[in-house]
C-alpha cells in the first residue's frame, strides 16, 4: 500500500537561522569568496590563503564545516558549495548567505539550492542591473517542501548514489573532450610538420619543390604589383617614369638559421613573403550612413577557429571610404590581433568577401595556389607561440609586422592539398564525436535537474509510516523558536551603560 505524500512548505529562513560570527579573521587565514567555488562542481576549489593585513573588508564570516554558501550576486550562475571539514574556521566573504541549520542536513539543504525552483526564484527577486544580486531575506523567504530527518536522510541517499554515477558519466565525458582537444592540437603539429604525410610523400614524386613554389608566388606577385602600378600610371594619364619597377617593396626573407629542419622539398617561408596583410579599420559610429550596407564587415570578435559565412555587421561604400579600409577577397584567412580573453592569435578563413576591423589581420592567401586552410591550420598550431610574439605589457597585441613575420613551412602544392584533405577528414570526425559528447553533456544536465527535482517533489524516494510525521516536527520547530524569539529581542534591546 503506498503512502500519500504529505506536502509541508516551510522557508529556508525558519529551518536554516543558526548564526554566523562575523568577527573576521584574527590572524592569517583562508578564505572563500565567490571566485573560490568552481560553479559546475558547487566545490570550493580556490580558498585562498591570506594574511591578516591582507584581509578584505568582505572578510568576515567565520565558517563551519556543513554550512551551505549561496553567492547573493547573480543567482542564475548559481555559485552554492558545501563547506567541508578541511575548511573548518575558514573565513567567508559577505558575498554569501551562509546558511546553517540544526533541523535540515547540510547536504538536504545544498541540493535544496541547486534545484531550478530555487535558482528561477532568486533570479525573479534580482535587484540592480550592472550589479544584479538578491538580498539574505529572499533566499531566507524561499519556500520549499519540508521532510523529516529521517527522509532527509533517504533523499540524501539516494541523491548521492544517483548524482555520483551521474557525476562519474559527466567527467568521463569530459575527459573524452579534454583528449579530443590533445589530439586536435596533435593533428595539426603532425600536418604542419609533415609527419601526417610521410607515407603519401614517399609515394609521390612533386611536379614543383616547395621552393619552386615559394619563387613562382614571389614573381606572381610581383608581377600583380606591376600590373597594379601600370593601371595607376595609365588612370592619371601619366607614362611609367624611368626605374618605377624598382620602387617595387621587395617581401623580406625570413631568417631561417634556428628554424627545425623540414621534409625533403619544402622550405621555410614567412607570411608576410607570400602574402599581402590587410589590416582594417572602423567606420564612425556617429554617421549611421556608414552602416548597415551591403558589405560583410568582421571585428576581431568573429574570429573563432572557424569558417566566416556572415558577419554580425555590414557598412556602406561611404563606410568602406570614411574608414581607408577594404573588401578581403573570399579565401583570406584572418587572425585576432588584439582582444579580451583567447582572441588574440584565433584565426578563420572568410567565405564571403568582406572589410575587416583594426583588430584582425587579412592573410589573402586566395590570391596564390597555397591552400587558404593550410595557412589556417599552420596558425592554429601556432596559437599559443603567435600569442607570445605579441607587443605590448598592458594590452598585449599584434600588429601588421609582427603578423608578416610570422614564419610558415611550405610544402610542394601537392602535398599541401593533401595535408589540407586528410586535417579536413580527421578534424570532421573529431566534430562528429564532439557534438556527440556535447549531446550527452546537455542530457546529463537536464537529468541532474530532473533528480533534484523529483528529491523535492516527494518522487524520488517514498515516504516510511514509521516516521515522526513531518508536521508535528515542524510544530515542534516552531514552537521552539517561538519561545527562544522573545529572549533574543530582550538581547538586541539591552543597552549597556558607563
């Protein structure tokens, strides 16, 4: 025979109102401040260890072990954690309501804030746009379904037994990530440096060394330099002066002296050798005939190791003129010179021609028969050794010439294209079975929200007849506080004379 379910609300406030001394450290010690709780694991993964004068003025709530602390300022990332033994006297930042409890068990209480009831509550009650928290009194306020101890007891159980399997799938799987990542990186190094194509190498005999190759785009592009200072001449009315070919910018070799030694037929090459870089510029923001044209127009925020099909932005011609800037042709590749965070150094190939911001670089590699994905590949394997060569102690950046000296091994034309189709083959696999990890991750999600849902939805475990009925402990609870309530008012009240 089952048990009807008996639902009791109680708020956090009336079960969770042990108090918490907030007289700060008095000698050195560890703190926990939002930054300290890794927010996917709720464990605080980065107490820091300070010294009394070191001590912020958040600085102040000595903490228990079991106490459960939710960050008041933006809810919706929900930074809870369970306080555990080894941080017994740690001292806790006012950022946190720190909740304690003599009637709820500390891990009932913790799932208890990370179910979406919770965590859609305190996001309706926020308060502040730039700074948007909520006040102790709204979580104190939340209400919620009251068990006994003895099905908290259960409950904690069973959430235990079902989110450490669910936990152990979920680190599993990003494991499988953190490798697919290894090998991504492990790809591209093998390609670059010939390795993934030593056995078609060794099958194959090229037409053209990559040292012919590197010499036909050198006289290609001079020639369209020619080409372009001939159309100029003839625009004005003008005849070419005497010696004009000789104004021509000749590309700077590289210094390949200290550079690792490369597979037969290729040759080392630097970017700015073999192609022209266009760095762009932004049209006003105060003109809006600038913008919202026909033409595709990149920031440095579009860059993302991928392939650009559209942009964000477009401008106008009168946009493209204000900013002295112009069109990539499609197959440029481009590179984050400057940006928050890792954009520094991505790089994305552009399937539609488009301006580009001061913030990127425009590799036109399109205009000579090097492969526009394998000046793309070679970047990305060099994401981290690019970001080092950056100018700059404030705001490390690129610029035009530290982005032209950026060396690039070559290849036969050959052997380029197929290094470009087998990266092109392995990385696709790869994405393949990271959408896969990244399904199974968003499903591991939802079926964390579904098991603390059903705990607080009397569905996870049933209830025991046996049990003190949750009401009459309730009661008890109440009347208890009730009779201390007085006593502690009288407290507040005392007044101390001299």
């Amino acid at each position: 025979m089952s048990i009807k379910k008996e639902y009791l609300q109680a708020s956090i406030g009336e079960l969770a109102c042990e108090p918490v001394e907030q007289t700060g450290p008095t000698s050195d010690f560890l703190y926990v401040d939002i930054s300290s709780i890794d927010r996917e694991t709720k464990k605080i993964t980065a107490a820091k260890n300070l010294t009394l004068s070191q001590a912020p003025s958040r600085a102040r709530q000595v903490l228990k072990s079991g106490d459960v602390l939710v960050s008041m300022t933006r809810p919706n990332l929900n930074a809870v954690a369970l306080v555990p033994k080894s941080l017994e006297g740690a001292i806790g930042s006012t950022g946190f309501h720190v909740l304690r409890s003599k009637w709820l068990k500390p891990e009932f209480l913790f799932a208890l804030v990370q179910t979406d009831d919770f965590i859609e509550a305190m996001c309706d009650l926020v308060q502040g746009a730039l700074y948007p928290a909520v006040r102790p009194k709204d979580i104190s306020a939340h209400q919620f379904t009251f068990e006994s101890l003895a099905q908290q007891t259960r409950i904690v159980e069973k959430l235990e037994e079902l989110l450490s399997d669910l936990d152990a799938g979920v680190a599993e799987l990003k494991a499988a990530q953190r490798k697919l990542g290894q090998y991504r990186q492990s790809l591209l190094k093998a390609a670059v440096e010939g390795a993934l194509t030593a056995q078609w190498r060794a099958q194959h005999t090229p037409t053209e060394t990559g040292a012919q190759l590197l010499e036909r785009i050198l006289t290609e592009r001079r020639a369209r330099w020619e080409a372009k200072q001939l159309a100029k001449f003839e625009e004005q009315g003008k005849a070419p002066p005497k010696d004009w070919r000789k104004k021509y910018p000749e590309p700077v070799r590289p210094d390949t002296e200290d550079f690792q030694e490369l597979p037969a037929g290729w040759v080392w090459s630097s970017i700015g050798q073999c192609f022209q870089v266009a760095v762009g510029a932004t049209p006003s923001r105060k003109d809006p005939s600038y913008w919202g044209g026909p033409i595709p127009w990149v920031s440095s925020g579009e860059v993302r190791f991928s392939r650009i099909t559209a942009t964000k932005e477009t401008i106008t011609e009168q946009g493209l003129s204000n900013s002295s800037t112009q069109i990539n042709p499609i197959g440029s590749v481009m590179l984050g010179m400057i940006g928050e965070g890792k954009t520094r150094g991505q790089v994305a190939i552009l399937d539609v021609p488009a301006a580009n911001n001061q913030n990127c670089a425009a590799i036109w590699a399109s205009e000579t028969d090097i492969p526009p994905e394998y000046v793309y590949y070679w970047l990305w394997s060099q994401y981290e050794e690019t970001r080092r060569g950056s100018s700059g102690n404030n705001q490390p950046a690129l610029n035009k010439s530290i982005v032209e000296r950026i060396s690039l091994p070559i290849a036969p034309l050959e052997e380029l294209k197929q290094i470009v189709r087998q990266v092109d083959c392995e990385l696709n696999a790869a994405a393949e079975q990271e959408r896969a990890i990244e399904y199974a991750l968003k499903q591991s999600a939802a079926q964390r929200k579904n098991i603390l849902k059903a705990a607080f939805s009397g569905q996870l475990v049933p209830q025991d007849p046996g049990d003190e009925p949750a009401a009459v402990l309730l009661e008890r609870i109440r009347a208890e506080r009730a009779a201390t309530a007085p006593a502690a008012r009288r407290g507040r009240q005392t007044k101390v004379t001299a």
